[in-house]
C-alpha cells in the first residue's frame, strides 16, 4: 500500500514540478510555408507542445519573413516583421495580424517586440507629411478554448507609449509605439504569465503618424517563452483524489 501511495504521490508531484521549467520557442526552429505566411514547430523545445503561426494581411504588399537575423536587439533568434505600406495608408488598411497557437494550454507564455519606432520626419509637398514610417503594436489578444485571458505589457518609459485608438467598428484598442526614430531600448514585453492560453495574438499597423505613402517598416519577434503543457483538469482531479482516498485509506488501516 505505502508504495501505491508514493507512486500516486510522486506523480502529483512530477505533474506540479512539471510547470516550473520554461520551454522556448525559438524562430529558427519554425518551418515555414513556402509564402512565409504560415509556420509549424512540432514538439517545440522538446515540451511535447506543437505550435502554429500564422500571419494574415491586409494586402498583398508584404516582404517575406526572415528567420534567425541577429540585428540590433532582435537577437540571434528573432523573427524580423516586414512590410511596405500603400498610398494613402493608416492603421485600418494596411496591417498584419499574427498568431500563435498551441496546441493544449499552457502557461507563462511571453515575448518582446523590439525595434518599434518610427521614421525620419518631413514634409513630402501637397500634405504629404508625417514620419517616413510608423510602427503600431496593437489588439494584442490571448485565449483560452475561446475565453478572452488579458495580457500584460511592459515596457520603459521614455522609449515606448501607450494611446487609446478607436477602432473601425466604433470600439477602442490600446496600441503601442515608439517615441523616436532610435532603436535601443524600444522594446515592449508581452506576457499572460498569470493565465492559461492556447491561442495569442497581435497586430502590427502602420501607425496614424505615418505619411500618406510609408516606406518600408520592420520589428523584431523574440522567441516566444512558455511553461509546460498544464494538466488537463480530469488528470489533475484524478490523480489528488486517488491519492487523497487511498492516504484516507491507510490512516484507516493503522488505527484498526
């Protein structure tokens, strides 16, 4: 009986250890589809967690993802975010939206956005004027089995700021950019390290202080941090109350 117990026991354990060690999901690893716009990553770091990107746009006029480019403070094993606005350009009609998905819910997930800034400024003659480019980070979502899980921004001030945007549909979205045209230390950190998701998300937009025809514009994705696929919560429920019935049990036993 009492090696049941420590076998039951043990396993309750492993199961709860099994959440402090953090995986990684490293861009380099991410096997891309031929246009760049969708990305697999089975058994990401060894966690036995398989993750899905995809990148949906809002018009043809986009560069091709690049994998591993080490420049500034992307790192070694970012994802460079590329894209080249239209005429007459604003945060409605020109954007990417990306998406993580993993495939059981995890927790602890988070990741830097880095290079956010914008252009040099200038007047380009009949109204044209506004910073050569504007990078906008915003509608960043996460869930789980479809159930909103708020995120957590970070970021130092000075470097990055916050603004309320109305949206297309009459609502309201928090987006974020840069306060110059430097790139060290525009950074912000996104995270649900207090929640459970499956499926996270954002969206990168030319920002409304963009002239009327950007150049081209970029970011850096860091890799993406995350605990260990959480217990399903059948498991969990089984597994404490085995051993909460058979420790029951053998307190029974000895006082008989």
């Amino acid at each position: 009986m009492k090696s049941v117990i420590r076998a039951c026991l043990l396993s309750v354990l492993l199961l709860a250890g099994a959440q402090a060690t953090a995986f990684v999901m490293d861009w380099d690893r991410v096997v891309w589809s031929a246009d760049g716009r969708a990305g697999q990553y089975a058994n990401a770091d060894g966690s036995g967690v398989d993750v899905s990107v995809s990148i949906t746009l809002s018009d043809a006029r986009f560069q091709s993802s690049e994998v591993s480019v080490e420049r500034g403070t992307d790192g070694s094993d970012s994802l460079v975010l590329s894209m080249d606005a239209f005429n007459d350009s604003d945060r409605y009609s020109h954007y990417m939206d990306v998406r993580i998905r993993f495939s059981r819910a995890v927790s602890g997930v988070g990741f830097d956005i880095s290079g956010v800034n914008y252009g040099s400024p200038g007047n380009y003659g009949q109204g044209n004027s506004g910073y050569a480019f504007d990078d906008l980070i915003e509608r960043i979502e996460g869930s789980a089995s479809g159930v909103g899980v708020a995120a957590t921004i970070n970021y130092v001030p000075g470097t990055v700021t916050s603004t309320v945007f109305p949206t297309e549909n009459g609502g309201s979205t928090t987006g974020y950019s840069g306060v110059s045209a430097d790139e060290p230390g525009s950074l912000i950190h996104v995270s649900w390290e207090t929640g459970v998701v499956d499926d996270v998300s954002f969206r990168y937009a030319t920002g409304p202080r963009a002239r009327n025809n950007p150049s081209g514009q970029f970011i850096g994705l860091g890799g993406v941090e995350f605990n260990p696929a959480v217990p399903e919560p059948a498991t969990m429920i089984i597994e404490f109350s085995l051993l909460g019935m058979l420790g029951m049990r053998h307190f029974g036993t000895k006082r008989s």
